[in-house]
C-alpha cells in the first residue's frame, strides 16, 4: 500500500509538474483511506486480503476527485490571482456535480455486491465492494472540503501563468475539441468507425471462465461406493500411489502427495516436471494416465474439477425432492454424457454413498427376554425383581 501511494504521488508530480499541486493530492489520499478505515470498523470490517485489494483498487479512483478539484481551482487562480479562497471556492462549485456524479456511479457498482442475495460468492466479494464504496466517498468528501481548504492556504504554483509543457498540451487538446464541435458529421463517422473495427478483433477474443492454460499438477479423486475405515482406504490408496511412482520416468511425475479423510475421501495429488526434463505437455500425461489407471475395490478413480487448467471442467447439477427419482436421472446421464466427443471422467458426484442400518426394536419379545426400551434409571424397582 505505501509503495502504491508514492507511485500515485509520482505520477501527479509528473503530470502537475509542481510540488505544491501534488502535495494536496498526497494529503487527500491517505485522509481518504484513515476515513475508510473508521467506517470500516462501524461496519464490522476486518483488513483482511480482500478488503485490502478493494483498498488498492480504490486508491486509483480515490486520487481523480482530489485531481479535478485541484485542477478546476487552479484555473480560477489564474482568473482570481489575488483571491484563494474565492478561486477555490468558485472551482469546487463548478466540478462539484461533476464529482459527486461520477463516485456515485462508482458506487452504485458495487452495490448489487453489498445488498443483494447472500450467497458463498457475494459474501466474499462485499469486502471488495465495502472497501471501495466507503474509499470513493470519503474522497469525495475530502474533495469538497479538505482541498479547497488547503489550495486557498497554500502559494500558487509557478506554473501558473506560465509557457510549459502542460500548457502547450492544453491548447492542442482544446483545438482538437474545436475542431469535432465544428465537424460534427465526421467526428460521428469517426466514431461508429472506430466502433466497428473494434469489433474484428472482439470477435476472436476466448471466452472462458476458468483458464485453459497449461498446468503441471494433476488431482486425482476418489469416487468411494461406501463407508469404510482409514485403514482400507489407506490400502486402496497406496495401490494407485505405487503404481504412479513405478511409471515416474513415463509420465514425467515429479513427485506424488496423497491424503485421506473419512469425511471427505481420500485424494492423491500428482506433480510433474516443469522443467528441461517436462517434455510432453500435461493433458496427454492425463489422458495416458487416465487410460492405464488400475482398478480398486472401493470405488472408481478419475481426474475431478480441480484441473481446471487442462481442459475445460462442466458441472450439471439435478435438483428435486425425491432422492430415487434424482439417483435415476443421474445414472440416465453419466452414459449419455460419456458417449459425447471430447467428454472424460463423467460421473455422479454425491460423495462417498453411505450406507445405513435401521434397526428396529421388538418391544413384546425383548420384554419377554427381560430387556426394556427405556433406561436403566427410570425402572430400578422393576429390573430389582428378576
């Protein structure tokens, strides 16, 4: 964050070209962010990894208000050279609807972030949304009070009323804007052009929301068709292990890491080389493995969700009431999807099935056998008489 905030100090010392116009920017930023972090806390938000990203995010936005104000009070110094309170004042009227516009359409971004459906995702992505927010408008307020402030305290820079490079940028940038007010009819054709070509190299951009690119880790999961104890699936799992590791030199394998739990099945992990030794890439490592796997007792192995980066991973989801029915239509599609070009490792993903004993009491017999349903203590007198 502090590298970030003299960057950003650097570039408006660049572009303003005076130390007095970059120092209210400098001081308006980190204002902005000391006020995020009040607000944050009356929220009940932690400075976590996200919340911090949503900080560096902001920062980029949080400096354009101090700019603009900074910029829009200059020029009226230029105007009012012997007023600094009327030249601020005057400037921050003329941009402040400009301002407060512009963050609230920052803001209103956000916002499906902040108060719509409470899901895994959006929970994670509020403290984006939270850090950016409350950053735009606490820059916005510094804008409006806090700069106009310190310019009408602080010298004019003496690049007012001067030749230099910004200025000559300036008039060349007001010619061009000339210059489309008077062509309006080409400026128009200009633009639907430039839309249009656009378009050509839009329409060979890949869409793809998780990445196809090369990966050197493999994950093999599990499909377990019952219950069983550490002990099995530690046997199970070390027959797929040895025999990976008896085939390094074929499938380029780096190293193997395998873990087991009996709430969430057992997995083995598989790195290859990523090195001068890497010489075929990993998805036709995968799709050898995949042919030459052994079989195991406890349920069927295959390449899950987690590679991502060597293809491209689709989850159909069956939704109902009735588990039977939805078991059905489930064991209906794996074939159907299995017959599809280019599709692998289809398979239902329920976990490991459990299986379940019902045991049901006699009540006549087991009374007829001195046993009782109830507990020992709220009959002592009547298991006293045998």
């Amino acid at each position: 964050m502090r590298y970030v905030t003299w960057a950003i100090r650097l570039v408006v010392f660049l572009f303003l070209g005076d130390w007095r116009s970059t120092l209210i920017p400098a001081i308006a930023v980190p204002v902005s962010l000391i006020g995020t972090f009040v607000f944050m806390q009356f929220f009940g938000i932690t400075l976590n990894v996200l919340s911090m990203m949503g900080l560096l995010l902001g920062i980029g936005m949080v400096v354009d208000n101090a700019v603009v104000a900074v910029e829009s009070i200059y020029q009226q110094r230029e105007k009012f050279p012997g007023d600094p309170a009327k030249a601020s004042i005057v400037g921050v009227r003329q941009v402040a609807i400009a301002l407060s516009a512009g963050t609230l359409c920052h803001c209103i971004v956000f916002l499906p972030n902040i108060f719509g459906q409470r899901n895994f995702i959006s929970i994670y992505l509020s403290h984006v949304a939270f850090a950016i927010t409350i950053s735009l408008l606490a820059s916005w307020l510094v804008a409006v009070s806090l700069v106009p402030m310190l310019s009408a305290r602080i010298a004019a820079p003496k690049f007012i009323q001067q030749e230099s490079v910004i200025s000559r940028w300036v008039r060349r940038y007001e010619a061009f804007v000339r210059w489309t007010l008077e062509h309006r009819g080409k400026t128009v054709f200009a633009g639907f052009l430039l839309l249009a070509v656009s378009m050509v190299p839009a329409k060979f951009v890949k869409f793809d929301m998780f990445p196809s690119g090369e990966t050197r880790r493999l994950n093999l999961n599990y499909q377990i068709n019952g219950n069983y104890r550490l002990e099995e699936l530690e046997r199970n799992v070390l027959v797929i292990e040895k025999w990976l590791l008896a085939h390094k030199d074929q499938f380029e394998i780096r190293s193997v890491y395998s873990y087991i739990s009996e709430d969430f099945g057992p997995g083995t992990d598989i790195l290859l080389y990523d090195d001068a030794r890497a010489k075929r890439p990993s998805t036709e490592i995968m799709e050898e493995i995949r042919k030459q796997l052994p079989k195991i007792a406890i349920g069927t192995v295959g390449f899950g969700f987690q590679n991502r980066g060597t293809g491209n991973a689709m989850q159909i989801t069956v939704q109902g009431d009735s588990n039977e029915v939805l078991h059905g239509v489930a064991d209906a599609l794996i074939p159907v999807l299995s017959r599809v070009k280019g599709v692998r490792d289809a398979r239902l993903d329920e976990g490991s099935a459990n299986r379940e004993i019902s045991v049901r009491v006699d009540r006549s017999r087991a009374a007829y056998y001195g046993f009782s349903a109830y507990p020992y203590s709220e009959f002592p007198a009547a298991i006293a008489t045998y």
